[in-house]
C-alpha cells in the first residue's frame, strides 16, 4: 500500500469510527469544545472558535446550548472584567465521561471481530498514530 492509499485508509476509517460512534446526546464538536474546556481550564469563546474551526456566532450559540444544559458556566475573565470565560461543569465532565465510555464501546466491539494478529498489528502501530497531530489538545479527543 503506497502512502495515498494508506491516507485514504486512514480517513475512510476516521470518518466510519466517527459515523458508527456518534452520540445522539452531543455532537462532536460539543464533545471536542468540552474536551478542551477539561483540559485547559476556562477560554474565551473566541479561543475556542477557533480551536474547533467554526465562526464565533456559531461557537456562542453552542456555548449557550452547552450552558443551559449545565454542562459549561461562565466565569468573569480575572486579565478583562469585560469578557467571561467558559469553564466546564461536572455534569459536564460526567457528560463527557459517558460520551467516550460509549464510543470505547464501540470501538471494542469493532475490535472483538478482528482477529488476535490483527488486534496486534493495531496495538503496534497505536503509540505512532498518537503523536499526530503533536499537540496535546489533539492528542486526547
């Protein structure tokens, strides 16, 4: 397999781990905005719009969303009395923790039909597929 080929593996297998993954209760970028929220502490929501590549009216819209929900707050920011930051909650640390509890699931059962020598070759090839990207903000989605 030449390296287009494995590209085109690789994405086709995102892109189906994500579909049969997918949280009726969350979308992915509300999973990803909570998983930087868990990691990083309160940002503004401009920092977390362009975090996730989305416009800033669409990451306040989620923001809200997420808030109502009691799954995120608003903090003044300590550095500018004029802008909040937005913090995770428990619920949503909890929201978060079944969100990936159900796609580990997901994932095992798609592992349990691979054969042992499969399961191995995927176990050594796991420590090079997370050191991209090598950002610690990527790393742990």
């Amino acid at each position: 397999m030449n390296q287009l080929e494995l590209a085109s593996a690789l994405r086709t297998f995102a892109v189906d781990v994500a579909r049969s993954t997918r949280s009726t209760s969350m979308s992915r970028v509300a999973a990803a905005t909570l998983g930087v929220l868990e990691r990083s502490g309160g940002r503004r929501i401009t920092a977390l719009a362009d975090q996730e590549g989305v416009s800033q009216p669409a990451m306040t819209g989620l923001v809200q969303r997420l808030e109502a929900s009691g799954l995120v707050r608003r903090e003044d920011d300590p550095a500018d009395g004029r802008v909040s930051l937005i913090s995770i909650t428990d619920a949503g640390r909890e929201a978060l923790r079944t969100r990936r509890a159900e796609q580990d699931a997901a994932m095992g059962a798609w592992l349990d039909r691979l054969s042992p020598a499969e399961r191995d070759l995927l176990a050594a090839a796991a420590p090079v597929l997370l050191t991209y990207p090598d950002t610690e903000d990527h790393a742990h989605r």
